[in-house]
C-alpha cells in the first residue's frame, strides 16, 4: 500500500460560470498576486525604508480547457454582454474556492499536428475572493 500524505492532487478542480460547469479544464493561473509594497518611510527613520501592504493587481487570469463536446460553445455563449459581469467559481480538492467576478472572453488556443484542439476562457477581473474549508 502506498504512503499516504497530506498533499493533494490536482485532479478534480472545478470550473463554473455561474451555476454552469466548464469542463475538461487542464491549466489554471495564479489565484491570486503579491500586493504592492506601498512606501511609509518618513524623515524620522534613519536606517530603513519602511512597506505597507497596498492593493493586488490582479488584472486578467487564463483557464484552459480541451475542447470536448460543446464546453467551447457553451462557455462563449455565456460572455456577459458590454458592461456586465458574471461569477466564475474555482473548487479545488482541498476544498479552497475561489470566487471571481469580471468578464471574459473565450478563444481557440494555437494548434499543432498531433494536438488536441484546446481553447481559453480569459477573465478581467473585478474582485476575487478566497473560501477556506471549514
């Protein structure tokens, strides 16, 4: 029997426009960015600069996907239209989630002999929220 251990797999996170699971995802983005390091330093401190943590930029995160069935058409066909939003939930089997709100667009990806026809849903993100297991 093998060893178990604490780290989990990958395989089974999730991918949902609103209540409509995407699937066949094989690649996701960084959840998230490093938040940027705003100066505080004053007059007063001799030998120091001093940071706060200031806002993330997040501006855009990729999904890709293998095209099977109709998970290409039903993710484009769920674009919002200009100026509206939509809620994009990402489950991972820890039980982390995350919840952005933005808009996205969705593409065929470069293709190549011997390759499976992949495509791309590209959100801008609004907000993004983490949930942890309870």
């Amino acid at each position: 029997m093998p060893a178990e251990t604490d780290v989990f797999h990958t395989k089974g996170i999730t991918f949902k426009i609103g209540s409509t699971a995407i699937t066949n995802l094989y690649s996701t983005p960084d959840m998230g960015s490093d938040p940027e390091q705003v100066d505080v330093t004053s007059f007063d401190d001799t030998t120091n600069k001093h940071y706060i943590p200031g806002l993330q930029d997040v501006q855009k995160m990729n999904f890709d996907f293998w095209n099977k069935g109709s998970n290409f058409s039903t993710a484009a066909g769920l674009e919002p239209a200009n100026g509206q939003t939509a809620t994009y939930l990402i489950t991972y089997p820890s039980g982390v989630t995350y919840t952005i709100v933005g808009s996205h667009q969705t593409y065929a990806l470069a293709a190549g002999i011997n390759e499976g026809e992949k495509f791309r849903i590209s959100i801008s993100v609004s907000s993004i929220t983490r949930g942890l297991p309870s």
